[in-house]
C-alpha cells in the first residue's frame, strides 16, 4: 500500500524468518493516522526511494536502511552468483542437502552476522518489530532494552560429573529466560529476545554459549572427559567471563607488572646480490629484544594483549584455575617509554645488529634502571655472556707542529683496553672481544658512526715506541666537528681555530705588481687562498663560472713570486683555455714571466722551466711528457677545469700525481659532475690522503651516501673538505657584481677547421688583392664581405659552409663544456648567434643529449610561447635565438648568461642582444661570454673594432660603414 510522504509517516525496521537465510531486517516507512498511531498502510523503503520520505529520516536511517538492502536475498547472492539464476533458485540449490555447497554457507553467514552485529548496534531509538506471518511489519513490537545484562557461568563439580549451565542478569535481577520462547538474533556477539525485549551483553558474550540452554537446564560433562573439557573450554569461560565454581577453585593473582627486556640472539645471514649471489660478506648478527611482564611467578610477553591470562593446575583429584588479572595501561606505559628511546617492542621482538644494540643498552641503562625495567639476558645467546655495563671513550687531540697528536681512553666497566686494540678492530669492522672476567663487550655502533673516519685517518708515528697516533693537519676540519659534537677535546692555534670561520681569515695587502682591482668577494677568495699558503695546505677554487676564478689565482701567483722568487709554478688546463690564460695574464700580472709549453714543436727541457715564473701547458702534454716533467720541482701545481682529473683510474689523472711540488690548487666550477668519486679524485690530488684510499673511501662515504642516501655521511664528508674548497654561486655574491659582466672566451680551432679556414681564406686573398690592383673595379667591398662571412662561419663551424664536412669545431666544443657547466649549476642562458645554421648545429647536439630548450628565429610562429617556455619552465635552461629575430621586443629577464657565439660588426646591435636579459625586471646579474676563434678574422675583426672606435670616437653601425672605413692595410691584416 503506498504511503504519502505528504501526510505524517513514521520508520520501523521489522525481524523476518528467510527459509534459508534465517533471521533478516527490513526497512518500512508506515503511515500514521489521525491520532498518531501506525496504521496499517505500509511500504518497504530502500536507499532508491529513502530521499522520498528524508523529511522523516536522520543520518542514522539512511546507513540502516542500507545495510538492511544489503541483507536482502537479491543483493546476498549477487557476488556468487556466475550463472544468473534467480536469486530464490540459487539459494535453494545451495542449501539443498544434495546439491548444498558448505563454503558459500558460510561466506553468506558470515556476513549476514557482520550485518546483524551492526544493525543490532545502532537500532537504539528506532522502532522494531516481529514481522507476522501475513508480511505485517508491525504485528509484534520488540523493546530495545537501554542497559546491557550479565551472564553467569555456573560449574558444579560433584563425584560423578560437572553440571555447566549460564544465568543472565539485567539491572541486578535475575531474569528468567528458559523455556520462554526466547530466541538469538545475533550469535556474534549475542542479542537475545525474550518476552519482546532485546537484550545486549557486557563483555560481547557469544551467542553459541546461550543457544544450547533455551530449552534446557543444564549440561552434564561426564568424569572421564572432564579434564579436556576443563582446559580447553572453561578455562576460556574463566579468562573472558564471570564463573561461579563449586568443586574446584579460581584463584585470582593482582600484582603490578615488573618489566623485563630479554635478550636472544639472531645469527647473521650471508648478503645476496640482486642475483641471488652469496658474497663473502655476512650481516652483523642481531640481538632480539622481547619484552615480558612478570606478575609474581606468571610472565607473559607484550605482545600478547590478553586482560587476563588462565592457567590450569591439577593437584592430584582437584583442580585450580589461576587467573592472572594483567594491568595493561601500565605494560603500555613501559612500552611507549621503550618506544621514545628508539625501540618498539610494544607489539613484536624487535632486533638490531649487535654493535648497535649494546650501543642502544650503552646509552640508555641508566634510564632502564630508573624506570625498573631489566635487561635479561636469554640462555640462548651461543653459551656467551655479554658485559651490559657502562663502556666509555675519550678522545683528545692536540696540535703538534706538523701533525694533531691523538689521545684516547677506552674503558668497559672497570677494564681499561688499549686503544690501538679498539682502532683496529673498528677499522676491520670487528665489534666483539673478551674481557678479562669472560664476558664479552661489544664496541657501541655509536663508536663506528662517531670515530670511523678519524680512526682511519690515524697514522702510527715513526720512532715511537708507545703506539701513539697522529692525525695530517688537513684533517682539522673533522677533529672540529668532532669537538662540535662533544666526542673530543680539541687543543688548536689562535690562527688555525680561524679556519673553521672562513670571514675571520684575515685581510692580506694585493701584491703591488698585481694589475687590477678585485671585487670583495675576489678579494676574500685571494684571502683565502694566501691563508691556505700559509699552511701548506691544497685548495679548491669552484667558484660559478664567470666570478673570476682567474684573477684571483693570477693574484695568488704575482704574490708568490713575491715570496719565493726563483720557484716556478705549473698551470694545467685544457688546451682551448691557454691562450686565454696568457692574455689574462698579460692584463693583470705583466711582471710574471710566462713560458707556454705546448705544440708539437716544444723543446723538452724542464731545465728552461727555471727561468719562468710561470709555465702554461695541457692535460695533453702533461699525460705524453710526465716522465720528463715530474723531475722538475714546482713551486706551485694548479690545474684549471679540474674535472678533467675526475676519475682516479685515469691516465691523466695518475700522471698529475706524479708531479712533484710544494702546493697544489685546483679550479673548477663543477666539483662534482658525476659522483662522489669525483670529488675525491680530486680532493686526493691537492691534500693526499684527506679522504683516505679509494676502498676507504668507498666504505666510509660513497655507498652510505650513494646507494644508502645517508646524509649524517654526507654532512661528515662536506665537514671534511669544507676548509679545501671555496665555492661562491652568483646569487650569494650578487651584490659585488657589476650590473653585467662582459668575458671573452677565446676558442682554439682543430686541426681540420684550420685546414678547412686556411684554404678559403688563400683563396679570398689571391682574389682580393687582384681585384684591388684593378683601378674603377666597383665589387671589391662585395668580395671582401662575402670572403669574411665565410670565413667568420668556418671560425664558428665549417658545416656553415661546407654540408659535407665531417669534422669537429673548437669553438662548439668550448659552447657545449659551458653549457655543461651552467646548466648543472641550475643557470639559464640565452644563445645569440647571427648564422641560423650554427644555432642549428647546437640544436642537433642538444637533441641527441636531450636537454630542453626554447628556439627562436625568423620561421619561428608563437614567439610568445617559446619565450614563456624559457622564462617559466625550470627544466628548460636554453634559448637559441637568432640576432634578426631576436635582437628587439623579447624580455627574457630569467637569463643569468647569454653567450654571443660570434662577434657582430656593431657593437650596439650585441648590447642590444645582451639588453634583452639584462634590462627592467632582471634581479638577476647577467654574465655575458662573447665566444671568439683565435687566430681569424673575429679576432682581427675585434681589435679593428676597438681601434677604430677610438680613433674615431664612433660607431661602426653597419657592416657597409665598416668596410668603407677599412685602408688597404686593414684588408691585407685581415687576410693575413
């Protein structure tokens, strides 16, 4: 019968008996009548039609009325039924007792009970009722009862057997429900209806333990099985519920649980590879820590969360149930204390390797023992005892003239141990040894992670006899740290404490025939660089690319030829950087005599080094000529672009440590390019032995940080190299640059491209100067352009004219190395080049390495979205543009670098290519490189620019002003 859901209306939920499914809910919306009262106008109502009646529904209703949907035969047998029978067909084909299948049975019982549990739960408030055999949901009203009843077991043993039967209490009262009609609803936990009220029980009392009494007093167990039924039945009763007993007795034990961590061992297991490889390395065996709770003489582990525990003891013909009533909250307690300190054992054993759980025990025993908690040490640790008392070390580190001389006590309790025994066994990784009463100390894990590194660097001194240890002066910065950390007493200089603090080295005077001006943070560098003299210590300059690591070094070297007059140092740096070094020189310290030792035609005599203060080569001729160099003795070595020394098994690489010195620098502007072996190779070169051997170092920082992203390794590694390497980024020295920073990066070419540019310019030549010598000849300036185009594009590269060449360009090798650097450091760059070709051939080489970029030329159709690209995108670093298309109405303001890959005729259209980085919005300082080929024109081209605009105080503004102004003798220096 339809119900309005215009005129009052009210929910119930009715019990129904379902032939196979037994007791199920349903949900009905009733109509009310004039008087309030349910009348017999009535509807089912489901979650499809529910918001129809929502004015008469709460929250509650809507999750009753599903899970009253999902109970329904339809909705039950949906999950299991493949073949699509009807639901009442399907049902009968699983229970029949000769097609029934058991499994699904108790799949579709099992839910049923989750469903009745939760409906049962949150009935309270609503209305429900017994449905009639008619289908009338309100034939029978059951009453909700609002408190939950007791249940009392009842045993009485007597001569011949046991009588178990259960008593219910509601309110104190004993109620009376046998042999009433009553019935379960709900097994799990039990919901029973008696007399039309439902009740609920304290401690979710199974239903089954109900079920069997409905009808019957008591149940008899028989003598002969009484016992098993005792261990295996009652004392779960006992454990769980209330339990009256006659003939046997329960005795109950109350104490506060005494903590015990207990120990056990767990051997280690041999490491495996990713291809199930057993290598000879094993793991460190483990200690189990498990934590019981002792009440009296009952333990019982943390793990195992029981309110109580029962325990059956038979003395002769009698019986008595111990049941131990545990204080969980107060276990919980020892279990979040243990917890804080590093080890959660609330719910499992938890285990550590050995050295680092006596370390755990090492530095948290005292608090162990104010809390009351034991440490017990299990009969199954391989027949050892282990010592578990107090084990302490104390370092102290003094400066000596050359050398830190180091001290250390070692005590386990009362025992003293040697030192040089504990520093051999942390080194070989060993944590075990016996002291003198037997038991066996393990050295703390905190040991290893605090004082590996120091340990490794010691080095036993010679013509001692007592085994002291001594520590290299450039292994400060880890003694510091150390000290930082409160594992060692330090004793240091006044001055070498400074170098912990780089801003209080102090402020040395420029050498007077150093020629030029440093900016501050230059002038610290210098600082920096005089204090590592000083010391006799190596140095890295790595310094961003474009701050002046040159200049600063050249500061350096006009000093020592102050000092050590007659020494002569050693510049290494790749062959295309020479030329610039010598022209840097020249500019900033015309004093220091310079010899370049380089090309094919070099005399091999370091005897001629003598008379030089410095001497310019390559890592080339370093590798092909170490046998002869390495008799010289320099004052200083300096390796430019140190990358270059970045793999230690390479032959330039051990060629360079051949050479003999008395100070070493080197200048990079990546330090790390690859890994952290990179860092070594390098750091290993200026300081031997800083960071140890390549297997030591491989142990102590490169796996931990590489492949166990361990960064305490890491800070360590940066404490240790830290007063070694001076590295300054363009944002931190932002406001000692100038607005922009103009360098010129002189390009050397390779021997194909010379070939190549020789036989064009020989060729322009001849027809120039033929042509000059006829008078009235009008296309003399046509030849001369077209001639210097093709040579200013062989100069770039020679595939600008020639599509067939196959070779390579110096000056696309020295555009890539930059590229290289600034987009490792995170810089973006803007590259101008006048020949759209060249952009193209850059663009082929980023393609193939699958670097980002934004390009622009004439062709180009959404300039906006190429420069968004560049300016909004961090992984897009580059931006191509051609001078044409790019030289006006572009504000590319997130460009830190811009390269000019070719030199322009005017002058004032390359500003404005560099303005349209460098203009309003720019926060960054922007650090031009113009790119000129040594030895051509642009270099010609460059200096005639200069020249002339002197002269003329003008400016040449186009390429027709610019050869009108060129003299015979101009053309001919050009072409020479």
């Amino acid at each position: 019968m339809k119900v309005s859901s215009e005129k009052p209306f009210e929910i119930i939920y009715a019990i129904f008996s379902h032939e196979y499914l037994g007791l199920l809910f349903e949900s009905f919306v009733v109509q009310l009548d004039e008087k309030g009262r349910l009348s017999f106008a009535n509807q089912n109502i489901s979650s499809i039609n529910a918001p129809e009646f929502a004015s008469g529904l709460d929250e509650m209703d809507y999750k009753l009325i599903k899970w009253m949907d999902d109970m329904q035969q339809d909705a039950v047998v949906k999950k299991f039924n493949t073949k699509k029978l009807k639901p009442k067909e399907y049902l009968r084909k699983i229970y029949d007792p000769k097609t029934e299948n058991k499994t699904i049975q108790e799949l579709i019982e099992t839910k049923l009970e989750n469903l009745r549990a939760k409906i049962l739960d949150n009935l309270k408030g609503k209305r429900l009722f017994e449905m009639g055999n008619d289908g009338n949901p309100i034939w029978k009203e059951i009453n909700i009862m609002p408190e939950k009843a007791s249940v009392l077991f009842h045993f009485r043993r007597n001569e011949d057997n046991t009588h178990y039967f259960p008593t219910i209490k509601y309110t104190g009262e004993k109620l009376e429900w046998q042999y009433k009609n009553a019935y379960l609803i709900c097994h799990e936990p039990a919901w029973l209806v008696v007399d039309n009220r439902l009740y609920s029980f304290q401690k979710d009392v199974d239903g089954k333990k109900l079920q069997p009494f409905l009808n019957k007093k008591f149940i008899v167990i028989p003598r002969k099985v009484e016992k098993q039924y005792y261990e295996k039945f009652v004392t779960q009763l006992v454990s769980s519920f209330d339990v009256y007993a006659k003939g046997f007795d329960i005795n109950v034990v109350r104490n506060q649980p005494a903590a015990v961590l207990n120990l056990s061992d767990l051997p280690g297991m041999p490491k495996t590879d990713l291809f199930g490889n057993q290598s000879e390395e094993e793991e460190e065996d483990k200690i189990v820590f498990d934590l019981k709770f002792q009440y009296g003489e009952y333990e019982f582990r943390s793990e195992e969360k029981k309110d109580n525990n029962v325990k059956l003891e038979q003395i002769e013909d009698y019986y008595v149930f111990h049941k131990v009533i545990r204080d969980l909250e107060k276990e919980k307690t020892y279990g979040d204390y243990l917890k804080e300190l590093g080890l959660p054992v609330n719910a499992s054993k938890f285990s550590l390797a050995k050295s680092k759980a006596f370390g755990w025990i090492n530095n948290f025993k005292e608090n162990l023992e104010q809390k009351g908690i034991q440490i017990r040490q299990a009969d199954t640790l391989k027949g050892k005892r282990y010592f578990i008392g107090h084990a302490h070390i104390s370092v102290e580190v003094k400066e000596n003239i050359d050398w830190f001389d180091v001290h250390a006590l070692v005590k386990f309790g009362p025992y003293e141990i040697p030192f040089h025994k504990i520093r051999k066994m942390l080194l070989q990784g060993k944590s075990e040894f016996e002291l003198p009463n037997g038991e066996i100390a393990v050295i703390p894990n905190s040991w290893f992670v605090n004082y590996s590194e120091m340990f490794a660097f010691l080095e036993e001194q010679e013509n001692v006899t007592d085994q002291a240890l001594v520590l290299k002066k450039h292994h400060i910065a880890l003694a510091q740290e150390l000290q930082e950390s409160n594992l060692l007493q330090l004793t240091l200089s006044r001055k070498l404490q400074k170098l912990r603090d780089f801003s209080q080295i102090e402020d040395y005077d420029l050498p007077p025939t150093f020629n030029g001006k440093l900016r501050p943070y230059q002038k610290a560098g210098y600082n920096w660089l005089r204090f590592l003299a000083e010391y006799k210590f190596g140095g890295c300059l790595a310094d961003d690319m474009g701050l002046g690591k040159t200049v600063q070094t050249l500061a350096l070297l006009a000093h020592q030829k102050e000092v050590s007059p007659g020494m002569t140092s050693l510049l290494v740096m790749p062959t295309s950087l020479i030329y610039n070094w010598e022209l840097e020189a020249k500019k900033f310290t015309p004093g220091l005599k310079i010899m370049t030792y380089t090309g094919t035609q070099r005399i091999k005599d370091t005897k001629r080094f003598a008379n030089y203060d410095l001497v310019l080569t390559s890592y080339g001729i370093i590798r092909m000529d170490i046998d002869i160099l390495k008799e010289f003795y320099f004052n200083y070595v300096i390796l430019d672009e140190s990358q270059a020394i970045k793999n230690p098994g390479s032959i330039i690489s051990k060629a360079v440590g051949e050479l003999n010195c008395r100070q070493k620098l080197i200048l990079t502007g990546t330090p790390v390019e690859n890994g952290t072996m990179d860092l070594w190779s390098q750091m290993n070169f200026i300081n031997k032995g800083l960071l140890g051997n390549q297997n030591m170092f491989k142990k102590q920082f490169l796996l931990p940080i590489e492949k166990q992203n361990d960064m305490d390794k890491a800070a360590k590694l940066h404490a240790l190299i830290k007063p070694f390497i001076l590295r300054r980024l363009k944002t931190q020295v932002a406001t000692d640059l100038p607005e922009k920073v103009i360098n010129v990066k002189y390009s050397t070419m390779t021997a194909d491209q010379e070939k190549a540019y020789e036989e064009i310019k020989g060729y322009y030549r001849e027809k120039i100067v033929k042509e000059m010598s006829i008078p009235g000849l009008r296309n003399q300036q046509f030849t001369l352009l077209r001639g210097l185009t093709q040579l200013r594009q062989i100069a770039n590269h020679p595939r600008l004219t020639d599509k067939d060449y196959s070779s390579d360009s110096g000056k696309l090798e020295d555009v890539i190395h930059m590229l290289h650097a600034t987009a490792s450091e995170g810089h973006k760059v803007l590259i101008f080049s006048q020949f759209v070709r060249h952009l193209g051939i850059v663009r082929e080489y980023l393609d193939e390495e699958k670097m980002k970029y934004a390009y622009l030329d004439g062709t180009t159709k959404d300039r906006q979205a190429q420069v968004r690209s560049f300016q909004e995108d961090p992984e897009v670093k580059i931006f191509l543009i051609s001078l044409k298309a790019g030289g006006v109405g572009l504000n590319l303001t997130a460009a830190e670098y811009v390269f000019l890959l070719d030199p322009w005729w005017n002058p004032a259209v390359e500003a404005q290519a560099i303005d349209r980085a460098h203009r309003i919005g720019q926060e960054n300082k922007v650090i031009i490189y113009k790119f000129i080929t040594r030895n051509t024109v642009e270099e010609k081209i460059m200096a005639l620019q200069e020249r002339k605009m002197a002269l003329a105080g003008e400016l040449i503004s186009t390429e027709e002003s610019f050869m009108k102004s060129l003299s015979k003798e101009d053309i001919e220096a050009l072409l020479d």
